[in-house]
C-alpha cells in the first residue's frame, strides 16, 4: 500500500475567501443565467446576491462566516431559474449561507447523457445536455462557491440507452471510461473534487449484484425499482465481487484531471462501525493500494477521500456521534481526506418542538465533529429548505422536515444548533506567555 501523509498539505479548506472569490471571478464571463437573478443588489458583496429578506434571515452570522472549511448544499437548477418570489428566497439564502454548492442530480449519467451517440464509448458534446449544470454552475461563480461533482458512477441513474441495451462488460468499461474523460475533462476548471464511484457497497459490506441482461425487464428494473433495484449495471464490468469497474473509473478520473483534484468514494450507512463500514475500508484501501498518471503527469493514489453521506434520523444520540467520530478515524488513519457529504435528519411526521430540539441536537454534534477533526475538509447538506428536499418527496406523510430551513426559508433550530456546531471556540490568551 502507498504511504500517505495522515493529513494531506493541500485540502479544499486550506482556499481562503478571497482565493474562492478570485477563482469564481474568473469564471464569471461564461454566466447565462439572467443577470437581474444573480447580480448582487447595491452595496452588497461583489461575490454574493443580495441578502434574503429581513423577515426570513437569521439574526447573527451566516453559515459560510463562521469556519474556514467549505460548509455546502446540494442545489436545483429548476429552483435557481424560477423567476417567483420562491425562486429569488433560494437563490439569496444560498449566496449568503453557503461557501460550496453540489449539483443534486443535474450531473447524474442519466440527465447529462441521456444519448448513446454515433459511438457511446466516445461521447461527444452534442451526445450531453450541458445546459442542464449550467445555472448551478453560474451561481456559484457569481456567489464565490466552490462546486462539488456528483457523481461519475452510480448503480441508479443511468440512462435508458445503457439499461435497455445488453452491453457486454468490456462495452462498458470502455463506455464508462469515455463518459469519466468527457465529463472531467469538461467541468476541470470549475470542479476539482468528484465522487467518482456512489454507493458500490450492498447493506452487508459487500459489492452489488450484476445486473441480469438476460432476465426479463432487466432494462427497466436495474437500479431503478423493483426486485432488481439494488442491482448495478456496472457490476457487469468484471463480474460479481469484483472490483474492476471501481478501480478503472478511479483509474479514468485520475487521468483526466490534475494531480490536485480530489477523488472520493460516496456512501451512505456507513457512518457507524459495522459490516458496509468494513466493507468500504476495504474498498478504499484497494484503492491506495493502485496508482495512476495525472493529466499534469504525476503519478497518484487512485483515491484521496472518503464521503460519508450521513443521511440520518432524530433517533441519533451522543453515543452514535462518537461511533461515527471513532470510524472516521480508521478512514483518516489511512492519509484519507473525510467530507460530511449529503447531511440531514430526517423528522417522522408529524413534526414537534421536542423533535425539531433532538434534530437541533444531531446538526450541532455532526457539524462540531467536523470542525473538530482536521481532516474533514468540508460538510454539505442535502438541500437547506424543507420546501425541495428527498425526504419528504420520497416518503410523503412520514418523513420530512430533515432541513435546516423551513418551507418559508425561515431558521429552524436545526440551522443555530449547525452553525453553533461549525463554530469553535476561540482560544483565550493566556497571561503568562500572551499566547492562545
């Protein structure tokens, strides 16, 4: 295995302000979001939007304000571009709460590629629909916001093209590997950290099954729904157990792109100690155990940081956060960089103060872990209003309210608990040496 330093000298989080500013100041020529949506109002920030109203602003500094580390969300290119008074609440709460922002979906195969092309192994820019990112991307650089990329390779989302046509696993691979070029090679100058690989690993640690090509309706079922939902279609790619097509999409990102990107492997339930936690050391250390050539010609570790998506519920306790912060451990020992990458907590309905108090409670605690810990690099959420956000929309009537703001953008507890979190104390001078 490649030894590696146990803190990385050059994260995401090392970026200053004003370095993030210059970066996005230089991408600002290419914004095609209408400009009366992103330009900021009289005597705001340069970097940012206009503030959100009074009525609907929390008292106190914002999110993006109160740690050097990156603090992100997930964003919706249909929300970005409503022109109602919705739209403008969105698109000002993200410029003044948040340093990074993620594509929800809008770079997904599915929506990016959705045509095989002349030739689906080498893609070509009319084979994408490369307006889709677009608005995400312009906000951020109006905004001074870093763009996180998700994701490269995932068992769900794929487009028909790929799911209704019995490619054998050497098509794949070479299918894969063209979309991993096109798409990094694409977006290099606005995203220098992918997840390259989402959520490989079934509940028990081990890989997902191969989708059947032979089996009927297999098309239409793989990681879609239905009895083959936890199928992959990129497992076809080497077989069952397998871990030819992670190691080769690590591979393909690693040679499209500089030696500073980062490359992450993305997943959720694996937070605390247990089997898929096991099963991802695993993969990541098979990953560190293989190298590739740079774009700038340097030769790497295959991956450089571990996601742990962290999509979690109001039944979390203290105890459970020091298990989370003791398995990151065994990620960090490696050299790996950590990210909290896709954060919220979800309330079964119907929603009460003392629910809303323990969900305040799980926001502080895993955001103070990642202001405590040196090498978690940055901490997203997926998606800060109540009013787009999975949970609700995928469990209607059950589950919801796993944000930070509410349908109206107004502070939950959850956002003071977070920002409280992200907030570290400052140390006091001490009298006898004048130092912290």
């Amino acid at each position: 295995m490649t030894q590696r330093s146990p803190h990385p000298t050059r994260t995401p989080s090392t970026r200053t302000r004003g370095q993030r500013a210059a970066r996005a100041a230089a991408l600002l020529a290419t914004l095609s979001l209408p400009l009366a949506l992103l330009a900021p109002a009289a005597g705001a920030s340069a970097s940012r939007a206009a503030a959100p109203a009074a009525d609907s602003a929390p008292e106190g500094p914002r999110l993006r304000d109160v740690t050097d580390k990156p603090v992100g969300t997930a964003v919706r290119e249909e929300v970005l571009r409503r022109t109602d008074d919705i739209g403008a609440r969105y698109r000002q709460t993200l410029a003044e709460e948040f340093s990074m922002v993620v594509p929800e979906s809008e770079l997904k195969f599915n929506r990016l590629r959705p045509r095989a092309g002349a030739e689906p192994a080498r893609p070509v820019a009319a084979d994408y629909n490369l307006t889709l990112p677009q608005p995400i991307l312009d906000a951020a650089a109006a905004n001074g916001q870093e763009v996180r990329g998700h994701t490269l390779v995932w068992y769900r989302t794929n487009p028909a093209w790929i799911l209704n046509t019995a490619y054998t696993g050497d098509q794949l691979l070479e299918i894969m590997r063209g979309h991993i070029a096109f798409t990094t090679r694409r977006y290099a100058d606005r995203i220098d950290t992918w997840d390259v690989v989402n959520e490989a690993l079934d509940a028990d640690g081990t890989l997902r099954e191969p989708c059947n090509p032979d089996a009927p309706a297999a098309g239409a079922e793989c990681g879609r729904s239905g009895a083959l939902s936890k199928a992959s279609v990129w497992q076809r790619i080497g077989g069952s157990e397998d871990y030819t097509h992670i190691i080769e999409a690590f591979r393909a990102a690693r040679k499209n792109l500089p030696a500073s990107a980062k490359l992450y492997y993305n997943d959720f339930g694996i937070e605390r100690s247990g089997p898929k936690a096991d099963g991802a050391l695993d993969l990541v250390k098979r990953l560190l155990a293989e190298t590739g050539e740079t774009s700038d010609g340097q030769t790497r570790p295959l991956v450089d940081g571990i996601g742990f998506q962290a999509h979690l519920g109001v039944d979390w306790t203290p105890a459970y956060v020091a298990d989370f912060r003791a398995n990151m451990k065994r990620f960090t020992d490696l050299g790996l960089e950590t990210q909290i990458t896709e954060l919220d907590v979800g309330v079964d309905l119907p929603v009460t103060p003392a629910k809303l108090e323990v969900q305040k409670r799980v926001f502080h605690d895993i955001g103070r872990m990642c202001a405590e810990e040196e090498a978690c690099t940055a901490i997203l959420l997926w998606g800060f209003s109540d009013r787009f956000q999975w949970i609700g929309e995928g469990w209607p009537g059950q589950y919801g309210a796993a944000t930070v703001f509410d349908e109206e953008f107004a502070a939950k507890p959850g956002y003071f608990g977070f920002r409280d979190g992200l907030t570290l104390p400052t140390p006091l001078l001490t009298a006898s040496t004048g130092r912290r």
